[in-house]
C-alpha cells in the first residue's frame, strides 16, 4: 500500500520527515512492514505558499518479503525495510493508523493531508508537481474519480504534494539521512572530516563560508540530515560524527540533487514559478544593486533578467565577470516579481571577444595622439584637425578572468532540488 502525505508541518516549527518516522513506528508496532525506503520528495521550490522545503514523504507498506535490511534507529531500536512486499494489508486498518498519527502531530497552521492507495499514481503528476503549479481541485478530481482514500485537515492543499510523492519514481536519486533529538552539539571538525573522506556525500560543509549545512536552518525537531548518492556510505558517515546521541535516525530515498525542478526553455517561454534551464547571450553587464545583489540580462531574440542574490555569496563573483556576448546557460527558479532568474548555477558555453582602449588614434600627417570629441564622437588632431572614429583607436584584447565550464552558488546557498557539480560530472 503507497501512502502519501504532506503539508504535516508549517512554517513555526515541526518537520513533515519526522511525522514520518512516528507513521513508520505506529506500522512497525501493528505488525506492518515498510517495503524499500521511505521517500522524500521534494516539490517546486518556487511555489509563494509553500512550508519551508516544500517537501512531500510516500511510505510503501504491507507484510513485507525478501532482503530485510536496517535503514535507521529510534530510541534503541531498529527501524527495518524489505525489498518486496507479500500482501498489502488492510487498507481501513491503514488509513486508520495514518488518521491517528497525523492528527496527534498536526499544527494548527499545518494544511496536513494523506492518500492511501494501492496502486502507483501517473508519473506525469509528479513530473508537473516539481515543476509547474498543480490545483487542488485537479487533485480532489483525480482522487475522487479513483476512489482513492484520502483525507485533509482544513483547506486539503496537503493533498497535492501528498498525491506527487506517491507519483514519483527514483530515476536519479539520491538518499539523506535525517537524525532527530534534542540535545544538538555537534564537532565541526568531524563534519569537516566525514566530508572528506565519504565522496558519496554532497552538500556537508561550506569551507570558505565556514557553513555546517547538515544542520536545519531553522527551528526543527531535525538535529542532521547527511545526503548522498549511496544509502550504506551515509551509515558510514553517520557513525563518523562525534556528536549528541540521536533519539533516532533514518534513512530516506529522495529526488534532492537531482535538477527535476528544471525544464529547457526559450526566454518568450518562461512563467513565474517555474525552474529553467535557458540558454542566451549576456546583453545588459552585471551590476550591483543594493542588498548586495548582483543582475544582470541575458538575450536570445527576447530578454530576461537574472539574478545572483546576496545569500550566494561567491558566486557573485563569478557573475560580475560576465561580458556582453558571453554565452551562458543559466539555471533557476522565476521569480514573479521582480520577473527574474534566480541562479542556481550556470555554465558559461564561450566568452565574448573584450577589448579595451588603450590609446587614442595616431595622427598620420603629424604622428600626434589625436584628442576625443566626448564619449562616442571620435576624435580629432589638436594640431592639423584631421579625424578618426572610434575604432580607429588603438585596442587590446584583454584577458578574462573565468574560463568556460559550470559554476554554481556555494554549499551554504544551494536548494534541496539543485543537483550539486560533484553529481554531474558522475
Ligand atoms: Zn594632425
């Protein structure tokens, strides 16, 4: 049996994963099995309602078979998956379970839903979910026609992403183990260390920021959460923390780094909210604004504005470099207003030709410099009054600082969909 649910947290606190190991739990107690890992996954990142993440959790359930493998802990004791399932259960006894857990954990500013069901969801509702705005009464119609069993809480927003996550299949994925407790102290320097010497992992520490992201950014019943590309390198990873004991820990199989936010598109394309991948040539040259953002445009027969925020610290150094003409690919979530990409990472395809004046024509009656008319009139000699145009200066090519390939905004900034560097050269 899938079971989807989502929005079981809110933006004052409370965490949708943990909901999701006090569900795991309540099944392991009534003699039900978790088949493969539970999921997380996340949805479009631009989305102005979202919670903190916008993340989505499916759990399979049933009596489970085959390989019995340990994904995690909670007070002492193992939490365990199987590869396969044998029977589904009872689904009133199921939906019954899931009503009681979430009612118990649900805030009141939280617009909690779950679907139960035993069949898999189409794969483009998840596709569209990630990506695009889904409405609610799209999903209520779907349900509904299905004779899916769900249930919501207030408005039934939570019915989207819980309906998405169901819909999902891992054709990239990467795994986060997520850790919760609360005592918090935590040695940097094993962080520092388990980065090193785990290559699976991604995203653990910002070297240059002096950044542990493994911790939450905000108020959170999560203590850590160490993402990876292999399931049994994070236990590893875990076991190399020098930290407080965790109430429990557990593994979760997601769709973090893996880009399924974006779509290719042309600038007359693209809409708010979305995520884009667009290729184009820097038209207006970056420039600093206050706040300490830096923006720019880019071309392709339409123009758009792009944007390398504050938060993204050196990447803004990167950007400032751009020349007009450049050809870049940029990737990132729109933002509505102002009409902007927010860059998540770029890959710059070739660099325009820079040149800059460094002497003003000769004359070649007199061999003098000649003199400029202004900004944009040419020139003229002081002495025989002969003219030149502008080209006629003289001009060197000068050396750019960056060189084509990717860039993206450092550890401290990056987005849980982002698919980080290290993942794409793999
Ligand atoms: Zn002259």
């Amino acid at each position: 049996m899938w079971i989807g649910t989502d929005d079981t947290d809110s933006l004052q606190g409370g965490c949708t994963t943990y909901v999701a190991t006090e569900l795991i739990l309540k099944f392991m107690e009534n003699g039900y099995d978790l088949i493969g890992f539970p999921r997380l996954v996340r949805l479009n990142p631009n989305i102005p309602w979202k919670t903190r993440g916008n993340g989505a959790i499916c759990l399979k359930v049933g009596k489970g078979g085959g390989k019995r493998i340990r994904i995690g802990e909670a007070e002492g004791n193992e939490i365990v998956s199987y590869s396969r399932m044998k029977s589904q259960g009872d689904i009133d006894e199921i939906v019954s379970m899931v009503d009681d857990v979430i009612s118990q954990h649900i805030r009141k500013d939280a617009d909690a839903a779950f679907v139960v069901s035993s069949r898999k969801f189409p794969y483009a509702l998840y596709r569209k979910a990630v990506r695009e705005i889904v409405e609610i009464e799209e999903i209520k119609k779907f349900l509904d026609e299905n004779g899916i069993a769900h249930k919501y809480y207030r408005k039934g927003r939570g019915l989207i992403g819980a309906s998405a996550a169901i819909s999902w299949r891992p054709v990239d994925r990467t795994y986060e183990l997520i850790a919760y407790g609360s005592s918090r102290w935590i040695d940097k320097e094993s962080v520092m260390e388990m980065d090193r010497k785990c290559s699976s992992t991604f995203n653990n520490y910002d070297y240059r920021n002096d950044y542990i992201a493994i911790l939450p950014k905000a108020k959170s019943p999560v203590f850590y959460g160490i993402r990876g590309d292999d399931a049994e390198e994070l236990v590893k990873a875990r076991e190399m923390l020098r930290k407080a004991e965790e109430e429990r820990w557990i593994i979760f199989e997601t769709n973090q780094g893996t880009d399924e936010h974006l779509q290719r598109k042309k600038i007359g394309e693209i809409k708010p909210y979305e995520s884009v991948i667009v290729r184009g040539r820097v038209k207006k040259e970056p420039k600093d604004i206050k706040g300490g953002h830096v923006i720019f445009s880019i071309y392709d027969g339409e123009e758009m504005e792009c944007a390398a925020y504050e938060p993204t610290k050196e990447f803004r150094e990167v950007v400032r470099e751009l020349k007009e003409g450049d050809e870049i690919v940029v990737y990132g979530g729109v933002r509505e207003k102002p009409f902007t990409i927010n860059i998540e990472k770029m890959e710059v395809k070739k660099l325009a030709d820079v040149y800059e004046k460094i002497a003003n024509p000769l004359c070649i009656k007199c061999g003098k410099r000649m003199k400029s008319m202004g900004r944009g009139k040419g020139y003229r000699c002081q002495r025989c009054g002969a003219r030149a145009n502008e080209n006629e200066a003289v001009y060197k090519r000068i050396k750019r600082k960056i060189k084509p390939g990717f860039y993206e905004v450092p550890v401290i900034a990056r987005r849980h969909l982002a698919k980080p560097l290290k993942r794409m050269a793999s």
